[in-house]
C-alpha cells in the first residue's frame, strides 16, 4: 500500500501529526468516500504505540482472531470473491484457510526470520550473529 510510510510516520509522532493526518482524511473524503478509511488507519497506527488490557480482549476467539488476521487479509479477498462461491462458505472457508496459513506458512516464516539473525555468512571474524556478507 502506497500510504503505508506515512501511517507508520504519524504512528510514530505526537498527536499533533495524528490530528493533521485526521484532518487531511476529512478533507480529502469530501472528494473520495473511501479517503476516511485512512483515518481509521492513521488512529490505529498512533495508538499502536499504547498498551491496551481489556478484559473481553483477552478471551480466546479475540486472540485466535488476532493470530490469524495477517493471513486472513491475504487470503480473504481472492477466497471470498475469485472463487465464485457464496458467502456462506465462502467466509468460514476464508477462516480456515487463515488458520491453517497461521499453523503453517506464518510460524515457519516467523521461525526461519529469526534463524537469520544467527547466521555469519562471513569467515573473517565477525561476530555471532552478525549477518555480513563479503
């Protein structure tokens, strides 16, 4: 996504940008309808940086649900509308897949990007864990 750099540049600052970023979103919505899902965007990332303890949060379907959401928005979209099935399986099959995206793909990835950071590819007495290339 084209917007990404600015929603972690405004994540990452004090409220005024946050303001800003809402303000520009309001503006720019008089224009384009979908132009306020930024906003939603831009508060989330701000408060991204807060840790939030809600008791209904801690259960277990809003921590599954937190697990699988990266590869639930991968596979959603082409399950949900390119395969041509009805919603009624269509969603539930979209979960699925998320879960067991999660299961698979997701912890391997998680497991080997972490393996790399151990890796020395270089002989000539760097340091463990360094990663340099020659």
């Amino acid at each position: 996504m084209f917007a990404m750099p600015l929603f972690v540049w405004v994540g990452r600052a004090s409220g005024a940008r946050l303001i800003i970023a809402l303000l520009m979103c309001v503006v720019a919505g008089s224009f384009n309808g979908y132009s306020l899902f930024g906003a939603g965007f831009f508060a989330g990332a701000w408060l991204s940086r807060f840790e939030f303890h809600w008791a209904p949060l801690e259960m277990s379907v809003p921590q599954w649900l937190g697990k699988i959401s990266y590869p639930l928005y991968l596979c959603h979209w082409p399950i949900m509308w390119d395969l041509g099935l009805p919603l009624w399986v269509s969603i539930p099959l979209s979960f699925g897949v998320a879960s067991i995206l999660t299961e698979t793909v997701e912890k391997w990835s998680i497991r080997a990007s972490r393996g790399v950071g151990r890796l020395t590819l270089n002989a000539n007495g760097a340091k463990p864990g360094a990663l340099q290339i020659s």
